[in-house]
C-alpha cells in the first residue's frame, strides 16, 4: 500500500534471510538493531532500488519507492528461482517524523535530523516536516532525483556516509564494482551540497568557466539561505558556477 511516496512489501519464507543478505549492499545482520538501509545494484555496480527492511514476525517488511515498487518485486522474483521466499505486496503504511522516537518506530539510519520510519495499519494523518529541506542540508539523495536507475554509483551518492553499505559482508550483487571504487580509486565525481542564488528548475546544468562540471537537482530555502544537491566533477570545479540563471558555490 502506497503511502504519499512510499509502498511497503512483506518479504517471507524459510531463506529469506540467506537470499536477500546475498541481494543488498548492506549487512541484515543490522535488523537485530533496527531498521536497515541497504540498495540493489545491477550486476555491473550501478544503481536500481534503494529501501529500508524491518523485522515483522515471521517476515521482512520492505519500504521503497512506490514507483519503484513493481520493478523491484519483478527483480526480486527474478533472482529468488527455488528458494522459499514469498514476495507480497502490504496493507501497511509508513508513517514519518522528527523529534521523540515513538514507541514502535525505528530511528531512520541514513541520519539523525530524518527522524523516525514506523509502519502502521491506518495512514498517516498530517506530515508538516519539509523533507526536502532536511535532505539538501544533509545531502541526502532520493529515489529517481539524485539516485537514477541504471546510471547512479552508490557510493558517489553517499552511501557508506548514509550507513547504506558494508564492506565486511562479503558477496552481493554489483559487490565487486563498489568494492573497487572503495579500495582502489579516489572519487572524483558525487553528489554534495551547494548554495544557490534563486531557483532554478531540477536538472540544470552546472557550468563553471564556461565548462559543464555537474547537474543541480533538489533545493530548498534553509537557515543558511537557499541551497540544494549537486552532482559534480570535482576536479573542474574551481570556483563559482553558473546554474541558468542562478549562481551556485560549493559548501
């Protein structure tokens, strides 16, 4: 069941432990703490689905994207061939807030300020938090935004900063290409934050001395003035740059 921008799967069955742990980028040995954050690449490293799983009784609950949810119960069906796992969509919603942690509800792993994740029976009566605001201060990529399917490199979006990844679990799929990029090369092009002169629309390019070094996506207006997530080059990033009309420095 979608709630706002959310759906929520249950993922059951004797190996369902054994067949999503050899799946995600992250450890679900984390469950026994709280909620985990973890994505499912492609086998060439790249980007497809990011989520949350919870514990639920005799199962997982899995929340993603809801315009990614089909896509990801098709891959998952796809990989799971004779291991017992059942994938179902829920009548479960997700609820969402900052402050006190309320009872039942996990701390959301990717950061302090994004609060607490609880899954309900019922929706969620009002949600009055700007979410994008918290995202761009703590340049924390979203589904189909910043994180793009088929083109996005975890951990150019943050993802061992997001707790998103562990690097001591061994096997998974896309493993080899993000351990690589861990181990072996410095990153030389991700996603950080920015302050931006106005608004401009989602998708303009970054320019700096007349040369394209990046894309400007999410922006809010903050305490600290407005700002927003880039994609950058790093290394052609030498000073002010251009965002159509706006101008952006990087923090």
């Amino acid at each position: 069941m979608t709630e706002g921008t959310r759906q929520v799967l249950r993922i059951t069955g004797s190996d369902r432990h054994r067949f999503l742990n050899d799946l995600v980028t992250n450890d679900l040995k984390g469950l026994e703490q709280g909620l985990v954050y973890a994505a499912l690449l492609t086998p060439q490293g790249k980007y497809l689905f990011d989520f949350f799983l919870s514990e639920d009784g005799d199962g997982y609950l899995l929340d993603v994207d809801a315009g990614r949810a089909a896509a990801l119960m098709q891959r998952l069906n796809m990989y799971k061939l004779r291991a017992d796992v059942a994938i179902a969509d829920t009548e479960v919603y997700v609820h969402r807030g900052v402050g006190t942690l309320p009872d039942g509800a996990f701390a959301d792993p990717r950061h302090t300020a994004l609060g607490w994740r609880a899954y309900k029976s019922t929706p969620q009566a009002e949600d009055t938090v700007d979410w994008d605001a918290l995202r761009v201060q703590h340049c924390v990529p979203q589904t189909d935004v910043e994180l793009i399917a088929d083109s996005s490199f975890i951990l150019e979006c943050g993802f061992e900063r997001l707790h998103g990844v562990d690097f001591r679990k061994g096997c998974y799929v896309g493993q080899e290409v993000t351990a690589r990029m861990k181990h072996k090369t410095e990153l030389r092009k991700g996603l950080a934050t920015v302050a931006v002169s106005g608004a401009v629309p989602v998708g303009t390019e970054l320019t700096c001395d007349g040369k394209a070094v990046g894309t400007l996506f999410t922006q809010a207006d903050g305490p600290a003035g407005r700002q927003g997530i880039a994609y950058l080059r790093f290394d052609r990033v030498k000073g002010e740059m251009q965002a159509g009309d706006a101008r952006a420095s990087l923090l």
